[in-house]
C-alpha cells in the first residue's frame, strides 16, 4: 500500500461486483475495487469507459443492476445520496449561478438542517481552506473557472463527508490552474483524512495525484495497482497504450524455460527475456519497451538489431530518435540530450540494461 496517512475518521470503500446497464448496454461490467481509508484511487480510461457511471453509483445517483457498495463495511446501497456523507465535484462546476459564493457553500449544511451560526462558521472555515476568503458575496459568474471550482470543492467539503468524489474536476483548467488545484486537492485530502475517488481521463494526472490507478476499459478495470506498477507492469496491452509511450516490437517465442522466454524478433535479434504467467510457450508476441529504455549503439552485438535512423528532435532535456527496423517497424529511442554522442553513425538499437519491456501474447 502506498502512504496514504491515516486519519481516525477515513473510512474504507467497497466496491463488489457492480454492474450497471443502460438498457441493454453495458455501462460498468462487474467491477470491484476496495479502497483504504484515506486513500486517493483514480478511475483512469478513455471517454465512454464507465468512468462517471462508476461514481454515480458510490454517490447514490444511479442505481446499479448487481453488486454492492460498503462503506467501513456496511452496505450503502439503500441509502438516498443525501444520506451518504459523500462530497462530490462534478466537472462542470455545477454551481447555482444565482447564488453568491457563500450561499453555494452553505447550500448543503442548510440542506442537511444545520443553523445559522453552524453554518456561518463552516462556510468561512471552507473558503478559507480553498484560499477563497475574500470571494464570498461574488456570484460564480463573477469568478474565473478556477476559483469556481474551488468553490465546488468548497461546498462538497463544507459538509464534512467521509469520502470525496471528483469527476474529471479539473478538466476545464488550462495547465498551470491545473496542477495548483492537483496539489490543493492533494493537501485538502491528506489533511482531512478523505478516501477519495478521482476520476479522470488524463494519465499524467491519475500518476500524480493517485496512491493507486484502477485503469477501466469497456466498463472493466483491466488493472488496479500503483502508478509505479501499472507504468513498469502493464498486465494488458490496453494498459500498456493508455499509459506512457512505448514502442511496440514484433516477434515469436522460440522457447520458455526457467521463467525466461527465448523471443526472435522480426526485427532481427533474439532476447531472453523474463516471461510473464501465461505465456504460450510458441508463438506471436509483442514487445513493449518505452523510448528511454532503449539504446542506440555504433557497434553491432548479439542482442542488438539494425535500424535505420530517421529524425531527431529535442523533447525538453530529452533527444528523442526516430527509427525503422528491419521490418518496418518505426519506433521512438529517448536518450538525455547532452548525452548523446557525436562520431560514428549508430545503427544498431537494443535494449537499455534497465529495462523493463513486457510481453504480450499476439494472435495471429
Ligand atoms: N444516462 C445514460 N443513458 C444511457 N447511456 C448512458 C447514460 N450515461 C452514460 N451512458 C453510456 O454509458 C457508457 C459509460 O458512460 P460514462 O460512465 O459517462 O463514461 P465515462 O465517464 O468513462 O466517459 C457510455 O457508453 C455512455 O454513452
Ligand atoms: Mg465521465
């Protein structure tokens, strides 16, 4: 587990089986996640996966057709949304344009009966936690979309709930607002000891912010684990393209022994490489390697193949390398620019001595 601080009111997050269907289309397929108290997982996939479906129904505003929610191990799917302690920020602000900014983050204290004093104080308290303090008689009109969303953060705070739920809530940010709010969010999280589902389509995001990344596919979670691992171990090819760059290398396995895998590719070179479970022991693979995993090397070796150099552009403190093999393959090598060497041409590309390329079954 990562290092999620614990807090005595953070509450762990049960998600069994859920299924829901539209009709006769299949929004979320049988997913389970359980999330540690005080834990940030993201829903990480691309649009239409089942991303939102997912969160409406930990949030009470879709009815799944099997499975269950628990909540510290009590089932939560009975309960009206207004009566699961949940705060919850959409992506598109979802303010009440007519009211000010005080009056959208009392709205769910009023809601819930609080008094005015209550109120007055909490609402001062959130606004002050998002640096807000000075906007409260504003409309939302009368603030930038970043601000705005503060507000909405604010307002799903403000009723103190045990688990906070963000949709793609910074979406509508351009870069630099973005990453303020990451880290805000992050800091909010950690010193309210929230269990918080992020979901989100953006990876860099889900790797920053996330302990771990449920990545969904088709309504499925194809893997549930660290940024780290999902990077380093991608278990599906879905995972291996959604996350990072990485090149794809045609080849077949001539042998497994030993856990090792005996892999000649149609680029030229045979590897040894470690074999995951369930690898047939002949046929079509693919390798995965990531451009910062491979090298470019002037001398020819066993491991090593021949390619033929096309561009090279500077990415930040970056080269990046531009390639074709032998069988038209074109594959992308990452090197530190001030590392790259001038003189001989290199010609022959190979695996770094740190890497840590994944084989995937092919059919055909
Ligand atoms: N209210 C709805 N009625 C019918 N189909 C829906 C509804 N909401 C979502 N869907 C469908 O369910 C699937 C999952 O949608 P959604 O959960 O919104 O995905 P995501 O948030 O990952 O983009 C999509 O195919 C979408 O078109
Ligand atoms: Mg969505």
């Amino acid at each position: 587990m990562q290092t999620a601080p614990r807090d005595k009111a953070a509450r762990t997050l049960d998600i069994e089986d859920v299924t829901v269907r539209y009709g006769a289309a299949l929004a979320v397929d049988g997913v389970s996640l359980s999330i540690e108290p005080g834990e940030v997982v993201a829903l990480l996939g691309p649009s239409g996966c089942g991303k939102t479906t997912l969160l409406r129904v930990v949030a009470g505003f879709v009815r799944q057709a099997s499975g269950r929610v628990r909540v510290d191990g009590a089932p939560i799917d009975h309960l009206p949304a207004n009566q699961r302690n949940i705060g919850i920020v959409f992506q598109n602000y979802a303010l009440f344009p007519h009211m000010t900014v005080a009056e959208n983050v009392a709205y769910g204290l009023r809601a819930r009966g609080a008094r005015g004093p209550e109120i007055a104080a909490k609402v001062n308290r959130f606004l002050e936690t998002v640096q807000l303090g000075g906007f409260r008689d504003r409309l939302p009109r009368q603030l930038s979309g970043g601000q705005q969303q503060r507000v909405a953060l604010a307002r799903a705070l403000a009723v103190e709930p045990s688990i906070l739920l963000l949709d793609e809530p910074f979406a509508a940010l351009d870069r630099n607002l973005r990453l303020d709010m990451q880290i805000e969010v992050k800091r909010l999280q950690r010193t309210l000891g929230l269990t918080t589902i992020l979901v989100t389509h953006d990876q860099d995001e889900a790797m920053s912010v996330a302990d771990r990344i449920a990545v969904m596919n088709r309504g499925k979670v194809e893997q549930f684990d660290s940024p780290v691992a999902i990077y380093d171990s991608p278990r599906t090819l879905f995972v291996n393209g959604f996350i990072g760059s990485s090149n794809l290398l045609a080849g077949k396995v001539a042998a497994i022994d030993g856990g090792m895998a005996t892999v000649a590719l149609d680029a030229g070179a045979v590897l040894r490489l470690p074999a995951p479970s369930g690898l047939p022991e002949s046929g079509g693979v693919l390798l995965s390697v990531r451009p910062e995993q491979l090298i470019l090397s002037a001398i020819p070796g066993p491991e090593l193949w021949r390619v033929e150099p096309g561009l090279s552009l500077p990415l930040g403190g970056q080269l990046v390398h531009e390639a074709r093999t032998a069988d038209g393959t074109t594959i992308k090598i990452a090197e530190p620019r001030l590392a790259a060497p001038k003189g001989l041409p290199r010609v022959y590309c190979g695996l770094s001595p740190d890497a840590r390329p994944s084989l995937f079954p092919r059919s055909t």
